[in-house]
C-alpha cells in the first residue's frame, strides 16, 4: 500500500499560554482550542477519505493489491509447462495467454535457423511476396564439372538472396560459395534454376564434402 505521507503530519496545536483554569481562560485561547479541536477532527475525516481512496484505486480493493502476474483475472492461473513461452493476446482477445514464439529475426530481419524445410520469413518483397527460406544439403563439391542438386521449391519465383558455404574437414577449409580465386581454374560458380542449386568448379573440390546453400525466395 502507498505510504499515506499527506496525514503523517503533527497533530494541530494552539500556541497561547494558558491561564490557571478553564474558567479563567481568555475568549481567545477558548476560540484557538476550539479552532485545533476542529482541525484535527477534520484532519481525521479527510485522511480517512485518503486511505478509502488509495485502496480502492490502488490496493485492489483494499485486499493488499495484486503482486504477481499471476494473480491478475485476465492472465495464466500458473507458470507450469510455459517455460521460455512469451505473453501474446489471445486469439479472442480478451485476456492474455503464454504462447511459443516464433523464430527471432537477424540483422537483415530473416529467420535465424537454417532449416531443410521451407519456412516463411518475417519479411516481404517490395511487391508484398512473402519471403520465404529453405537450406538445401548440398554434399560434396564435383572434380572439374557441374553437379545438380534439388532443391525442392515449387513455385520458385524470384531469388533475393544465397548463403552458401562448403567444408573440407581433412584440411579444416572452409570456402564461401561462390568463390572468386586469382586463377580462373580456382573458381567455383554457384547458379540456381526453378529446380535445382547448380556448382561449378575448375578443379577437384571433392575434399569439400559438406555444402549448404541457404535460399532466400519468393514463390509464384
């Protein structure tokens, strides 16, 4: 409850030096006793109208208050099974619920997880696409050739952006796709059609084992 700072003042009291008995006091001193007297009821009246107040708008009712989230009428009877959930409105909204959230946004406000599976960011296009992600399991780099690998995306439209990267883990290498070298031999090119992530290299990348290209999209 709020500490009640408006009624810790003194009580009232008159200043006049009294006489040797009441029936010798001065209509003065009789009309400052009355005046404190009266104060001071007064005082009384409107600091109990204070504390009413403040613990109808401010205590709950004058039960103490409400001290945790729980306790609210409109929230979650209990922590149980909600870890790591955030607070949302519910889908009637009428009260408030715990729900899971959904995957963070990075820097360029695209879901962090690099997942196998298609998953819509939380971006669009400037045309109002949704943007849409999906990693695709590349394998290993070819020897000198071109190597096709599905993606599994139908209804490709336009590519905003590619994150790929390809591993060697007997030489602990690791090479950025695609990757531009001082000899054209030494090149890896990387395209991407309506069905399949294209690599290129000018010499043997077989050593590069684990490759992963992560598609940024939107489907027609």
């Amino acid at each position: 409850m709020p500490t009640r700072k408006t009624c810790d003042i003194e009580p009232f009291r008159y200043q006049a030096t009294p006489q040797n008995g009441p029936s010798n006091d001065s209509a003065n001193e009789i009309n400052q006793q009355s005046l404190e007297n009266y104060l001071n009821r007064l005082k009384t009246a409107v600091c109990a109208d204070i504390d009413s107040i403040l613990a109808e708008c401010c205590d709950g009712g004058g039960g103490g208050g409400v001290t945790t989230f729980l306790e609210l009428t409109d929230t979650p009877s209990a922590y149980t099974g909600s870890a790591n959930k955030v607070v949302s409105v519910n889908p009637g909204a009428t009260a408030l619920e715990f729900t899971t959230p959904s995957s963070g946004p990075d820097s360029d406000g695209l879901t962090l997880d690099l997942s196998t599976t298609e998953q819509a960011t939380n971006r669009t296009d400037t045309a109002g696409a949704t943007i849409y992600q999906k990693t695709i399991s590349f394998g290993a780099l070819p020897n000198t050739a071109s190597k096709d690998v599905a993606h599994g995306i139908t209804g490709l439209a336009n590519l905003y952006r590619v994150d790929a990267v390809s591993y060697d883990p007997t030489a602990n290498n690791r090479l950025p796709l695609p990757f531009c070298a001082t000899a054209l031999a030494g090149m890896i090119a990387l395209a991407v059609n309506a069905t399949n992530v294209r690599i290129t290299t000018g010499n043997n990348r077989t050593s590069y084992t684990t490759t992963y290209v992560t598609l940024f999209y939107t489907k027609s």
